[in-house]
C-alpha cells in the first residue's frame, strides 16, 4: 500500500512550533515506554502488540474506536501499590474506571475499593466484592444511596457534610444499622494542579475545613453519636500530583486536628486516610514517581508528624486510581480524514480526524488536559509533521492530542494509539451528538476479553420514549 505525504508542500520551518516540552523525534516508529503499558511492542514488520495481539487483530475483533486494556499491567500496578504500601490499607479508587472484571481483578491483587456513588457500589457488590473492603465517598450521597451502603455493610463510610451525619443517624436509628466512618476534612493545600481536580482549598465542595472548626465540630458530633463510630480522617488534595510536598503538609495539618481531638476526647483515632491523586506520564514532561518513592516519602512524612504530636502511629489508607489503571489502556482509533490548514503567520497545522473524539475522552476539552499519539497499524520512514487529533463532534473544541508529532504520510485507514488512556475516559464518556461509547477489552497473552461491550444506536433509543 502506498502511502501519500498528504503534508504535501509543508515544510517544517512552516509549521506552527510545538509547547516548549515537545521534542520533535528523530524517528516516529519509536515509542516512549514511559507513555505505554508494559506488553506494548513494535514488531518486525511496524504493527504494534500489546498483550500478545496486534492491533488491527484486535480492532478486527472488537471495532473502532476501542479502549484495549493490557491486563498484566494493571495486575502488576495494584501490586506494587500492595507491595509498596504493605500495611497500610490501598483502596483502588474505582472513578478512575470501574467494571465487575476490574474490581475483582483489584480485589486478587490486594486492594480494597473505593467507591463514590450508588452506581459504582452496585457494580462492586455485583462483583462479589466483600462489603468490608468498600470505602463509600462522595460529597452528595443520597438517602438511598447511604441505605444501600449500611444495609451491606460498607467497611468505611467518608461523611461529608453534617446533613449526611443526620441522614446515616436516622437510617441507623430506623435499621438498628451501625455505621463505621471517616470525616473528610479540607487542609487549605493548594495541590499544583488544575483547578477542577484540586480538592483541598477552601473554596470548593468537599470536606469540612479545619482552618474554620468545622471539621472538629464534625468529628464531635460523629464521636457522641450512639449510631455511629468514627475511625478516622480522610484527607485528599488533588489528581496528577509528582511528589510528596503537598502530602506532607496535609499530613501535618491533619495529624495536629487528630491531636486537638485525642486532647478533648481522650480518644485517638485509628485511622488516616491520605486519599490519591498520584500522577501517571500522559506526555514526555511528565515524571510520576513510583509506588516505592511514594510510599518511602509518605511513610517518613507520617512518622515525623505522628512523633511530633506524640500521637502512635494510626492505620494508613491511600487511595490510587489513575496511576494503577491509567497506564494500563490505549485508545485506539481510526484516522477518517486527514486535513491542512493554513493559520496567522505563514503557518500551516495538520489536523488528523479520527472515529472518537470528545465523547470517549472529555479531559482535553474539559481542562487541557495533554495526551501522546502514535501511529500503530505500520512503520513509517516519513519526516516527522506537528499534527493536531481532532474527534468527529461537532464542536471545535473536539481535541483529543493537542500538539504531536506523526509521520508526514498519516493516511485515512491508519490505526492511532492514544496511551495512558484508562483513566476517567472511559469513565467520563458521554454520547454527545448521539455517539456510542466504545467498548473496553483487556488482553493477555494473545487472548482478548471484553470488559465492557460497544454500545450502540439500538441501546440509546431504548430510552427515547417518543414515537
């Protein structure tokens, strides 16, 4: 098959420059495997692998677009979060994606499950997921949805607001149900992140502050509730965080409540949960640190502060998402139309079309969030070309990938791979423009099962209930 320069007359020095962390590479076949999961391979002939499958096998079997999720990798992930983290309890934070397969396969590594609504607890429980394992969050949870989680007798629930408190009091009450929970508290950590995923400053809509008493006010409360017991503190700052600085101070803010509280109560709490928020490499500029690091700084950090405060040691939770099942998945798609546009200044941008867009991941339109690309279905000796990935929607804003560099021959009918895709695209997928959500299939030594099935036109008219 012969592939046209459809770059045409472009030539590099008429290109728009990339961002300041975007190298142009000296070979577009090579993949960074810092970006993809761990069975991702080129072979002799330039198709990618993953799993032990080639990709146009996989697309043959599944369609496109497809998210394909590489399950030793995220086998290996959660365990090395267990194994890092041995004594503590890891709970996988099921927003990130969840399907029963998911959280069994979570559950076999180790972790427990974090869950953030009903939705997400039914499919855990569905699962066959031991209920004691299951930690309930969200800031919102309804009379129902607190029912369904006494009555099967969730391990932790993470209270939220003092109208949560009085709701899980009244169905303990009506029930003769028990509740075993955590009071979620805002430390004021502004986390280095976007705005929309940092969750530990003042003004947003989680936790109870510390800086204004009402997390102590809280914790009272829960403490002289004949229905409830209060185990502990649940702290988070943010998503796609790089180190450990801002846990530390958290860390410190918390621990000092949890003291003010043992001084009041006499009683210590037996538990902290640090929450997650660790960051995966959706580009080159990202440096993510590993499970060992973090678990080595977020131990020293507890010791220092536990000593400072002449506190024991509690229980210590945290809870990854993304950086277990982020790394695992590829999104796969299919270039329809590949297009140049001449822009200001004499520059021209490549804009490559693919079968998916903005309804199969929401992030870049949502916040900027950054993502890598690669050409899967072949190897290429054509000069790199700046390109943008561009959806199907009919919004301009539909970018999938930004700013990448793909070969200058990109073709209607080549396969691109979108890595680190497994965490919230899935999740956050919508039908805008009455799209159906692609499938999830994970693969493992050649074999391919799905994990979630395509849907399709015929499952969205199910709702429809017009003539």
């Amino acid at each position: 098959m012969t592939h046209m320069h459809v770059a045409g007359a472009i030539h590099a020095d008429a290109t728009l420059p990339g961002p300041q962390w975007l190298q142009r590479p000296d070979d577009t076949d090579v993949l960074d495997a810092d970006l993809w999961s761990a069975t991702v391979e080129r072979l002799g002939d330039g198709e990618v692998s993953v799993g032990g499958m080639r990709v146009s096998d996989i697309i043959s079997a599944s369609g496109s677009p497809s998210y394909v999720l590489d399950e030793s990798d995220f086998r290996a992930r959660a365990r090395a979060f267990a194994t890092a983290f041995d004594g503590w309890k890891v709970y996988y934070a099921a927003k990130a994606f969840l399907s029963r397969t998911i959280a069994r396969w979570a559950v076999e590594e180790g972790l427990y499950l974090d869950v953030s609504t009903g939705g997400e607890l039914h499919v855990a429980l569905s699962a066959g997921v031991n209920p004691g394992r299951i930690a309930l969050h969200g800031n919102n949870k309804s009379t129902s949805e607190l029912a369904a989680a006494l009555e099967a007798g969730v391990g932790r629930i993470v209270v939220d607001s003092m109208d949560e408190i009085s709701r899980i009091e009244k169905l303990c009450s009506d029930n003769d149900w028990h509740a075993d929970v955590l009071v979620r508290v805002t430390t004021g950590v502004e986390a280095h992140t976007h705005e929309y995923i940092a969750t530990a400053h003042e003004d947003q809509k989680f936790g109870f502050s510390i800086a204004n008493g009402r997390a102590m006010v809280a914790m009272v409360r829960c403490h002289v509730s004949r229905h409830i017991t209060l185990q502990g503190v649940h702290s988070h700052i943010g998503s796609q965080i790089f180190d450990t600085d801002g846990f530390e101070v958290a860390a410190r803010r918390t621990l000092k409540l949890v003291s003010q509280f043992t001084e009041a109560t006499g009683l210590q709490l037996a538990e902290l949960d640090l929450g997650g928020g660790f960051g995966i490499a959706y580009t080159s500029a990202d440096t993510p640190a590993t499970p060992d690091a973090l678990a080595l700084g977020l131990k020293e950090i507890v010791d220092h502060e536990t000593s400072a405060y002449a506190l024991s040691v509690p229980t210590l939770a945290i809870e990854p998402g993304r950086a277990i099942v982020g790394p695992t998945t590829m999104a796969l798609y299919t270039v329809g139309t590949v297009k140049v546009v001449d822009v200001d200044g004499g520059h021209q941008r490549v804009y490559v079309s693919v079968d998916g867009g903005m309804s199969d991941n929401i992030r870049p339109a949502l916040y900027a969030a950054e993502y890598s690309a690669a050409l899967v279905s072949r190897s290429s000796s054509a000069p790199p070309v700046l390109c943008r990935v561009v959806g199907k929607h009919c919004e301009g804003g539909d970018i999938l990938v930004r700013d990448v560099f793909l070969p200058s021959d990109i073709a209607p009918g080549d396969l691109l791979g979108v890595p680190a895709s497994g965490a919230y695209s899935r999740s956050m997928a919508s039908n805008y423009n009455h799209v159906p959500r692609p499938p999830v299939v994970a693969v493992n030594n050649g074999h391919l099962t799905p994990l979630l099935r395509r849907e399709t036109i015929e499952d969205m008219m199910r709702l429809d209930v017009g003539e």
